[in-house]
C-alpha cells in the first residue's frame, strides 16, 4: 500500500497505516525497520511478510527519520516519535499510545 506518496509494507495494510494486527482509529504509524529500510504497520506485518529477522535501531540512530504518520504522511524522527506523548506534531493526530510496549522490539533499549 502506499500511504502519502510512501511503500508501506505488510496485511491488510490501509491508505491511514492501519493492518490485519493493529486496526483501530489511533493506529496511524508505520515503523521504518532498519534491517531492510522498509516501512511497516508493526512487528507482526513485518514477521509474516519479510524473509527476515528484525534489527532494532540503535540508541546513536535515534535521530533518523523512521516513523510514518499515516494520518499526514510526515516521517518523525525516532526521538520525535518518542517524545511526542502519542500525538503528531504536525497534524496533531492522535497515535496508540500503547506502541511504548513495543519499543523494544524496534528500538534498542
């Protein structure tokens, strides 16, 4: 699916970055994974689609632009992502804030 110009990969992915796993109204961002530089939904798209394993983004890459807002289509940079509490900073749409569960399993801890 493309989503604002940007190859989002993964099931049953939506025109907002919503998938098969994760569907509600707050569920608006891809994760760029840094194992193959690919845009996807969440974890569980990217473990039912690529022939690989994931590789978390270190701490020192945080500053890389690796989050899709689905709702504007802005990239937010890890850090942005991070501290943004669950809110776009430029279309002020609202993110699921329970992705911070999940943060280990893309970013290094």
């Amino acid at each position: 699916m493309v989503v604002h110009g940007t190859k989002v990969e993964g099931v049953k992915v939506d025109r907002e970055t919503r998938c098969k796993h994760y569907s509600t109204e707050k569920d608006v961002i891809a994760i760029k994974f840094k194992c193959c530089d690919t845009y996807y939904p969440c974890y569980k798209c990217h473990e039912e689609v690529a022939d690989h394993d994931a590789i978390v983004w270190a701490k020192d890459e945080w500053q890389s632009k690796a989050i899709l807002c689905g709702k504007c289509g802005t990239e937010l940079t890890i850090l942005q992502y991070m501290n943004c509490q669950a809110t776009c900073p430029h279309c002020e749409a609202s993110f699921n804030s329970g992705c911070q569960l999940h943060y280990h399993l893309y970013f290094e801890g």
